[in-house]
C-alpha cells in the first residue's frame, strides 16, 4: 500500500544529522572527538575540487565507473515489466562498496589518519576497505563475525591476500552487529591516529550521509543512463536489498524527492516473519538507538537487540540505517520482506535467465518483483548490488 506523503517532508539529513526521527549521534564520551573531527570536516573535504577530481579519476580508473545499466529482457518478459539491472556487480571487488571506501580513504589521508579499522558482513565491505589501503599504503584491521567468516571464507582470504588482518568478532551472534560492536571499541582505544570506514548508511552522524553520498554516483549514472535509454530520466521504481542500507541509499539518492519514483527497499526475512529467525526490520522493530544513532532495530520488550538471522550475511543485522528508517515511517520507501527461499529461487533465475550469478543480498532485491503488482509498461531499476561469486558455497546446497 502506497502512502501519500506530505510536501514538507525533508529527505535530507539536518544539521544535526536527523532524518525525520531517526539519525543523531548518541555516542559514548571517548568517541565523541572522532566523531566531532569528522563532521566538523567531511562535507569541506567533499566539496573540495581536488579531492573530486581524485575521487571521480579512481571511481573511473581503479573501480571501473560508470557500471552498466543492462535490460534484462528475459527476466522482464517473465516479470512482466521493464526490468533494469544496474550492474554494480561489475565494480572492482564484486559490489557497490568500493564507490564508499574509496571515498573515505580519500577522507582519512585528508585527516591524517595511517590505520583503518572496519567491520564486515558479507565480506564485500571488509575486502572494498582491504582493497583501498593496499591501494593506498594504509595499515588495514577488518573485523568480522566467526559465523560470516566460516560462511565468507572466499572474501576472508581476498582481505589477507591484500594485506589486512582479519579479526574474528566471537560474541552475541557472531555476525555483523558484534563485527561493529568490535570495530567501535578499537576506535575508542585508537582515537587518533585511526578512522573507521564504515560500511553502511549505518552509525552515527555524520556516517549515514557521507556514506549515502558517496553511492549516490549509482543514482546519477542511472538517471543520465535512463534517459539515454529511454528517454526519461526517472523510471517508476527503483528496487534494492537492505540490510543496513548503503546500495538502497545509493540507487534512492537523487529520486528522493522525485514521488513518482516508488522507492523499493527489501529486507531479509530469513525462516519467515514470525519464525523468530528473521532481519525484517520494519516488518518486526521499533524505534531505539543502534550503533550510535536512532533508528528502527529489532529489539525486546527491555530493549535488548533481538539477534537477527538471514542466509544472507550481507542483510544479517537488527537495524536499518536511519534514512531508512525515516523512509519507512514517512510512507515514502515500500518495503518488503523476502525469505531464504524465494531469495535463492530468484538468485537461480536470475542465473538460468540472463547468465549473472547474484550475490544472495541482490537476490531478496530480485524476489520482490513477484510481489510488486507490476504493469507491462512499468519501467524498473533494480541495483544489483553484488555478484554471487562469495555465495557459491551456499548457492551449492540448492543445486538439483
């Protein structure tokens, strides 16, 4: 169900880093001079016409922008509608990740900074963060939950080929909530001479707007790429996987506030919403503070963090990020909730039907289309955020 949305509804993050409700820095004491250092100075190093011309040359020279948009004619004659693939999976590393930490690479050498600290999921951020410090000769330090590492072996060892150390987080679930829980903790004991590049439109301000800014190039190269197609910059929905959010915020960037554009954000439903084995957020949280900023997360009656579970490691967290949230609570994002099995049903369509093999978190992104309504002339992008080289593995026990 569609919701109006009001005109004064703002999309954009405020001076306090609020997305509506949601976004803010809520932050313990020891964190607050790194925090303070970056937002005083992000948005001044953005604007910078050098670091743009650094920043534009390596997207194009080093990840291999513009990505391609690509009509999946196949698959839009069984969906039965115009269906668009943004081909994010053809960066350098496999996914939309490194648009982000080339950016706040970038960031850090303006600060200072020599370590980086980061945390990881599905392992494409850990190895986009490995990558952009060997790249740039930076000491990297990765933490990742031992069940996504047992799960993401291929991306663990790409991250200690490039010259990271890979730290396993072995509390609460063992999965990316405690990757981040561990991260955080080795920036307060780092503060100085460390910047932690996180991976998602997740943390506190001014993490989810830096981030969302430096995927947004997906959402410009689709408008210019649209219209070179079709004529029309704006299609009728964009479509992408969320789990923290940073390829949704990407593709959504420059259609916020275009409300003929649907938003489509998918969250993971793992087992099925009321099997206790879930990461549908929107669909089972509430609002509360999760890695330092307001969000909607999934959480007890106490507000204790319900461990949120997903065969997707990338889409495995309790919260979303905050535009996300704010998205969800203004009736401006549509979102649905994908299980294991149609996610994995829609990886191998996608593979039979147009030779790409997704990542499983693109795969919940393609599932939704079953469940969109669509009409024959509608017009679709779907950001497919990943290839599904590192899902192999998984994908391996559904093979017939």
């Amino acid at each position: 169900m569609q919701t109006t949305i009001e005109p004064t509804t703002s999309f954009e993050v405020s001076d306090k880093g609020f997305y509506g409700h949601f976004g803010g820095a809520f932050i313990p004491e020891m964190l607050h001079p790194n925090v303070e250092e970056l937002r005083q100075n992000y948005r001044q190093i953005v604007a910078d016409p050098t670091f743009q011309t650094q920043f534009q040359q390596l997207l194009e020279d080093y990840v291999g922008r513009p990505t391609p948009l690509f009509l999946a004619n196949r698959l839009s004659s069984e969906i039965g509608a115009n269906v668009y693939l943004k081909r994010e999976d053809l960066c350098h590393t496999g996914a939309h990740k490194i648009n982000n930490t080339i950016g706040q690479i970038l960031v850090a050498q303006r600060l200072g900074k020599k370590r980086i600290v980061a945390e990881t999921g599905a392992g494409q951020h850990g190895v986009a963060t490995a990558t952009v410090c060997a790249l740039m000769g930076l000491e990297c330090i990765v933490y990742m939950g031992s069940v996504d590492m047992n799960r993401q072996q291929p991306n663990v060892d790409r991250m200690r080929m490039l010259g990271a150390t890979v730290v396993p987080a072995t509390s609460g679930s063992q999965t990316l909530k405690d990757a981040t829980n561990e991260a955080m903790r080795h920036w307060i004991n780092n503060p100085v001479d460390t910047h932690y590049i996180i991976g998602s439109v997740v943390g506190p301000h001014p993490y989810p707007d830096m981030v969302a800014r430096f995927q947004s190039v997906i959402s410009e190269e689709i408008k210019k790429q649209l219209f070179a197609k079709t004529g029309h910059e704006n299609p009728d929905y964009v479509v992408a996987c969320v789990g923290g959010g940073s390829n949704a915020a990407g593709a959504f960037f420059h259609f916020l506030n275009e409300p003929s554009v649907r938003l489509v954000a998918v969250e993971a439903a793992g087992h099925g919403l009321t099997s206790g084995h879930s990461a549908a957020t929107t669909a089972l949280g509430k609002p509360g503070v999760l890695h330092g900023s307001r969000t909607i997360l999934m959480q007890t009656e106490d507000g204790q963090v319900i461990e949120p579970y997903s065969i997707s490691a990338g889409l495995d967290y309790p919260g979303i990020g905050p535009l996300h949230a704010h998205l969800f609570e203004s009736g401006r994002g549509d979102f649905y909730a994908i299980t294991d099995e149609e996610a994995i049903a829609a990886g191998f369509q996608l593979s039979k039907l147009e030779g790409i093999i997704p990542a499983i978190e693109t795969a919940h992104a393609l599932a939704a289309l079953r469940h969109m309504n669509l009409k024959a002339d509608d017009v679709v992008v779907v950001c497919l955020s990943g290839r599904g080289d590192k899902d192999l593995n998984t994908y391996s026990k559904y093979l017939q």
